[in-house]
C-alpha cells in the first residue's frame, strides 16, 4: 500500500480553452494508469483568456481570427487537430454547436466553491462538456447553475454564489498569484508547486513526468 504524501497537481485552465479539455483528458488516462501506484490530489486553479469580454462574448472563429491573425481556413484547420485530438481521447468536439465564447469568471467562483463541496473536478469536467460539446454559454448564470445541479451540487446554493458575487476576491487572488509566477499561457500543470508541464500532452508525458517526481527523479 502506497503511504507516501500525495503530488499536488495545480491545473491552471480555463473551461473555454480547447488545450485545457485535451490536457485534463490525457492527464486523468495518465492518472489511471498510476493510481494503484502514486496518490495524487489534483486542484484546479484559473485563468481567464476573455477576461475583457462582455456578456454577449463573441464569434468564435472572427475571435481567433482577429487574436492571432488567422485566416478562417486556418482557424478550421486548427479546429479539426484539436477535434481529432480530442476524439483519441474520448472528448468531443463540436464546433458546429460551439459557436462563441466566453467570459469565464463566474465559472471559475463556481468551481472555487465546487472545491470546498468536493466536486470540483465533477464540475470541471462538465463545464467543459457543456462548452465545446454543448456549445452552452458557461457565462449565463442559469446555465451555470443546471450543470452544477447536474454534477450534484445544490442548487440554490450555486445560484447564491453566482448572484451575490461570493469568491470574487479569492478568485482574483489565485489569477493574480499564477500570473506573478510566470504562467502566461495554458493549460499550465504545476506539480508539488515546483515543476511545471505545459500544453495538452500526451497521456504517456504526464505518466513519466508523475513517476519521475514520485520517485524524486528529474521529471
């Protein structure tokens, strides 16, 4: 029996990047490999890539359009990798239903809170369902609350969080805190706070990178 203390995973994402929903598939294919063999406690931590957008958000593809000067035949091409990325690893993509995105800092107090009720990877995952299979807005507040309900958590209670503005300063600080130490871009998956993966890797580089640190070898 394993009795040694369990690696912290900090896994900074946000429920509107498709890398993130990649990256956190092939981590949990990684962890169910490892997990008769190194414990793991794993913490979502957030990011916001549309923190300037309003409540409408926008088009998709005139976004990514405008934020990295693509053109639309790129934008689709991209959209296909990560489509097939995600397919190898049992998320879909639906970019026909996924057509705008989002401002996620109401998502991101609903999982603060998810934390303390213990579902927060049960909420994760499903916010990302209910964005890029959905194609659900994961800034409305009902919609928000249903995928909460959805996932167990009580519903006036996740209702309360999102109107009454609870955890917006923990939330900040935690942005803040990833932002000051380097992390620019994501998914960033930081284990026992020192040791940093970047991107949506394959579920074998995760596996590695775990057992190389459980086992205090370079990762």
């Amino acid at each position: 029996m394993n009795t040694a203390a369990p690696l912290r995973i900090d896994f900074v994402s946000d429920v509107v990047c498709p890398w993130c929903a990649i990256g956190l598939a092939s981590l949990e294919q990684a962890l169910a490999k490892i997990e008769d063999e190194i414990a793991t406690q794993i913490h979502f931590q957030p990011f916001e890539l549309n923190a300037q957008f309003g409540p409408e958000g926008e088009d998709v593809v005139e976004h990514l359009q405008k934020k990295y000067g693509l053109s639309a035949e790129q934008v689709a091409d991209n959209q296909e990798n990560i489509r097939e990325r995600g397919a190898a690893l049992g998320f879909v993509f639906d970019w026909q239903r996924r057509q705008r995105t989002w401002n996620t800092f109401d998502a991101h107090r609903l999982l603060h809170w998810a934390a303390l009720e213990g579902k927060q990877l049960e909420l994760k995952r499903a916010l990302l369902k209910a964005n890029f299979t959905e194609g659900r807005n994961v800034s409305d507040v009902d919609t928000l609350v249903d995928v909460a309900v959805s996932v167990g958590l009580p519903e006036e209670a996740a209702r309360a969080v999102l109107l009454e503005g609870q955890y917006s300063d923990e939330v900040r600080a935690a942005e803040q805190f990833f932002q000051r130490n380097g992390i620019s871009s994501v998914p960033a998956i930081i284990i026992n706070q020192r040791h940093l993966i970047s991107g949506g890797q394959p579920p074998e580089i995760f596996e590695k990178a775990l057992r190389d640190i459980a086992a205090d070898k370079p990762a």
